[in-house]
C-alpha cells in the first residue's frame, strides 16, 4: 500500500485535502453501516467497477462490482453484526488517490431472531488496508484488504437467539 503523502508538485489546497480525506472516511463508515444496518449488497456500490475486497488469510479474493454485490449479498439473512472502527488514517496521495489504515472490532453471530443479546467477545480484531480513486468526481474504492490480528468462527445462537 502506497503510503506517500502528495509530492510538492501535486499539492492540494488544505480545504482540497480535507475534503478528500473526509470523503474517504465516509466511505470506510458507509460500507460498515451497510453491512451491519443497511443491505449488505449494496456495498458493491461504494467499490470501483473493477474494486477489489480480499482477505488474505481466507484465502479470498473478490474482484469487480457484481462478484462484491453477490458475496456481500449471500451473507446470511440471520447474521447480527456490529463492526466498532477507530483508528482511521487517511493519507492522500494525489487529487484522485487515497489509502487508509482502520482498526476494526467485529462483533458477530448468525442464527439471531430477535432482541438484544448477551455481550460475546469479538468474532475478529484487525485492521483495513483501503486503496481509494475517484472515478467520475466521485472518491470509490478502490481496493480493500482485511488483515486479521485475532480471529474465529461465527458463533450460532441457539433458536431463541440468545446463549
């Protein structure tokens, strides 16, 4: 991930900068509410046409706008989730390019009804490694990478969707 800050030759007025940089991290708090509160399909909106999800210690790859908007939206109807992200770290490095860094903590379970549930330790701890473009005056992603520190499986709630 590129992490250079723009060359003095490509500098951006400080409101350009600001905006670029608020931009991105909406967008990094957009794909996380889509997921938890939204429709989790329609994160494949928030990636370039050609945008890229990966998890490297999964093993996955998901490449181009309709492969994300069927693997986001095959997640299962059942699934309770909230993603906690801090730590978010944008660096612009021209007028249309970004990378972020974002710590995240999910917290996760399928088989849930309904109701509030009992607190669970976290399903996964990591971070995101974000690439951004503007494509069509819009700032997309481009890419983004999951890097897992601790991890496991989705815990399944019994049939009253508690313990």
């Amino acid at each position: 991930m590129d992490t250079e800050p723009l060359a003095p030759t490509e500098s951006l007025s400080s409101t350009d900068l600001l905006l670029a940089e608020r931009a991105c991290e909406r967008l990094i708090l957009e794909l996380v509410r889509r997921l938890d509160l939204g429709d989790p399909a329609t994160v494949a909106d928030l990636f370039t046409p050609d945008g890229v999800w990966q998890w490297p210690e999964g093993g996955r790859r998901v490449a181009g706008r309709e492969a994300l908007r069927d693997y986001f939206g095959s997640r299962p109807a059942d699934r309770l989730s909230r993603r906690m992200c801090t730590n978010l770290l944008v660096t612009v490095t021209s007028a249309t390019t970004a990378v972020a860094t974002t710590y995240f903590t999910t917290y996760r379970v399928d088989g849930h009804t309904s109701g509030m549930l009992p607190p669970r330790l976290p399903a996964n701890v990591g971070h995101y490694e974000d690439v951004f473009r503007v494509v069509d005056g819009e700032w997309l992603l481009a890419s983004r990478t999951l890097v897992l520190a601790f991890g496991g499986p989705t815990e399944r709630v019994g049939a009253s969707g508690g313990a």
